[in-house]
C-alpha cells in the first residue's frame, strides 16, 4: 500500500469543506441532485485546468452538462464527444450547446508550431489530435497575418478555431437528425479570456443544417472583422445607447436598465474608457 499522501489529503479535506458549505446554504441540494440531473446547457471546451466550465458561468453542479478536450476540438469519429452530445440532446434535450475556447490555448500554439514546421522530431499523439487546427493554420495563415491588432494572430487563431469547431460540430449525425426531427437546438461560439475571466460571443450561432450551409466561408469571417462581446461590453453598449435616447428626452435618465454594476465598480476599466 502507498504511504499516505498529504497532498491528496488536502483534496478531501476540501472536498469536505465544500460538501458542508452547500449542505448549509440548501439541505437539501444533494438529495435533489440525487434523484435527478436537468441541466440545460452542454459545454464544449478545452481540457486547460485554468477554463473551469462551472466556474466560469457561475453554474453549480447539475446545470451544465460538460465536455472537455484539448483544444475543444470537434472529431467526426470521436466516439465520447459523439455519446455525449447524443445524450445531452436526445435525453436531457438540452437546448444549447456551446463551443467553448480560450485566448492563450496551449493546443493552438502547439498547433501553431506544427503548421511552421518547428516541431522537427518531436511528433506525439496530442500533434495528431490537434490536426484538423494545424490545418486551420496552414489555409488561413495569410487571412490571419492581414488581421488588424489589437488581436494577436495567436488570439484570432483561438476564435477561428472555435468557429470551425461548432461547424463540424453542427455536421455531425447527431445535431444534423435532432434539427430533421424539429428539435430546437442551438450550437453558440464563444471565446473566454484567462487573463481577465470574462466569456466573449462570437456572435455566430447555428439552429439548423440550412444556417450551417449558409455560413460564410472561414477567410470571410477574418476579412469582417467582427469583435467578440462579453457582458461588460453588452452592458456598456446598453447603457450608452440609453444614455443618447435620454439625452434626446425620449426614455428614462441614463444607468435604469444596466443593473450589472459592471459600468461602475466592475474591474472593465479598459471597455469603459472606450465606451467614453
Ligand atoms: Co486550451
């Protein structure tokens, strides 16, 4: 038998603090989830330790059914993405699926590296999982360079990636026979920054097999620059349009509609210069 490991110690330890915090606040939170899971939303994203898929949209367990990987990378014969995504659409009939990156995705820079040939002998397995983003890199690389800052082609790479990924998931068996059946099921792309902790949309979403024909091809999405929103600029955008129906005496004084505090006391300093 092992010697004991405090390290691991430490995890029980805390899993037994959180155990008890929940129990205090609802005692009755783990025998609900015991009997049941009804989460309405599926989440594909990147296996990076620091993209915590509850954490980051503040959901608790049993409200996000979840799907993991490096690079959140779509395979057509991924057997887990495939069973998972059947039975969060078909069971739990969960009605948006959301592709999930991040800036700074270790798996496209190593995706990156490949594609430039910097990788020399040292090819492993993840080099062959992260082929289909090595391929991005290759057919998009020029459209990418052209792409004005402040967005690093390593950032534009990472929303290019999630773009193509809720593609190929929109075209597989599974979503292509739920949206024939009539089921209302959304595939979202967003993008979410480990520098500041805020999701971005990307403002692409896809309800059926026609909008997944209908897309514009990928170099397109590079050539429209289009910039990726989080709440904070939701909000801004929200209140400053507010601000100029009320500076015309057509609705209620500005800040009434923006309750998210993010305006004036949330740490978005940057988007709120730029606002003003
Ligand atoms: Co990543």
């Amino acid at each position: 038998m092992a010697p004991p490991d405090t390290v691991l110690d430490e995890l029980f330890d805390k899993n037994l603090a959180w155990a008890n915090a929940k129990n205090e606040k609802d005692p009755t939170f783990f025998r609900r989830l015991a009997e049941q899971q009804a989460p309405r939303f599926l989440w594909v994203g990147c296996s990076d330790s620091r993209v915590p898929a509850n954490d980051v949209v503040g959901l608790d367990p049993g409200e996000l059914f979840v799907h993991r990987n490096i690079a959140n990378v779509v395979h057509s014969s991924d057997m887990n993405l495939l069973a998972v995504l059947e039975f969060a659409v078909e069971v739990l009939r969960v009605r948006h699926v959301i592709v999930c990156g991040h800036y700074g995705c270790g798996g496209v820079k190593r995706a990156v590296e490949n594609a430039e040939g910097r990788l020399g002998e040292g090819h492993t397995l993840v080099d062959h999982w992260l082929a289909p983003v090595v391929d991005l890199c290759i057919r998009h690389r020029a459209a990418i360079d052209r792409t004005a800052a402040p967005a690093t082609p390593l950032d534009k790479l990472c929303e290019l990636n999630v773009s193509l990924q809720m593609r190929r998931l929109a075209a597989t068996p599974v979503l292509k026979t739920a949206w024939a059946r009539g089921l209302d099921v959304t595939v979202h792309g967003w993008i979410y920054g480990i520098g500041d902790g805020l999701l971005r949309d990307l403002g692409t979403t896809l309800s059926s097999s026609e909008e997944l024909a209908a897309l514009p091809p990928l170099d397109d999405l590079l050539a429209t620059p289009h910039e990726p929103m989080s709440a904070a600029r939701l909000h801004a955008v929200a209140a400053f349009l507010e601000m100029e129906l009320a500076d015309m005496g057509a609705i209620a004084p500005f800040g009434s509609a923006c309750t998210c505090g993010a305006w004036d006391n949330g740490p978005f300093g940057a988007e709120r210069e730029e606002m003003e």
